[in-house]
C-alpha cells in the first residue's frame, strides 16, 4: 500500500442478482433489499456465469438472474483494470458473491 493510502473497506449487501454480463469486462447488479443496486466487476471473482449471446457481448446465465446472494465488495481506482474509466476513477470491485438458499 502506497505511503498515506487508507485500507480498502470490505462493503456487504444481500440481494438478488439481477443481471451481469459485459464486452470486455465482466460485472454482476444485485439489487438489495431496500431497492438499491449495486454493479460490481468481477476481475476472476465470478466464475463461470456468463454466456454468450454474440460474438462481442456476454450475459449472466437464467438460471442465475433472481437467485438470493451476498455480495461483498470493495470501491477502488479502476487503475487499468477495467477498459474505459480513467485509472482513477472508483469502482466497486467484487470481492465475494455467495448464493443463499432459495
């Protein structure tokens, strides 16, 4: 960690996973209780949810939309990551996506 940087904060929501997908960089929407939603990318944190529906787009499988997750995440620079944002922008970046029961 760079001198004066503070630690990364680990964020938690529960909610259903509503959509996801992407071009370059993969994402998922969990939409929480109280109605908000949160887009997080996955950077090798998803697995193998995705399918393709062209050759220049992917979406998050059926029969994951509507499932009851926990998702924890972190907001940080894009720092290069992501194709796009400028290296400093913040986003929120997936730590952990769990299923719940159903």
């Amino acid at each position: 960690m760079a001198a004066g940087a503070s630690p990364t904060t680990v964020k938690e929501a529960s909610g259903l996973l509503v959509d996801g997908g992407g071009i370059d960089d993969m994402f998922v929407i969990v939409r929480t209780l109280d109605g908000r939603e949160i887009r997080a990318y996955c950077v090798a944190r998803c697995g193998d949810w995705f399918a393709d529906t062209d050759p220049d787009r992917t979406v998050l499988k059926k029969e994951l939309v509507g499932r009851k997750v926990n998702l924890r995440y972190t907001q940080e620079a894009s720092a290069g990551r992501i194709a796009g944002p400028a290296d400093d922008e913040m986003l929120d970046f997936v730590q952990e996506v769990r299923f719940l029961p159903k």
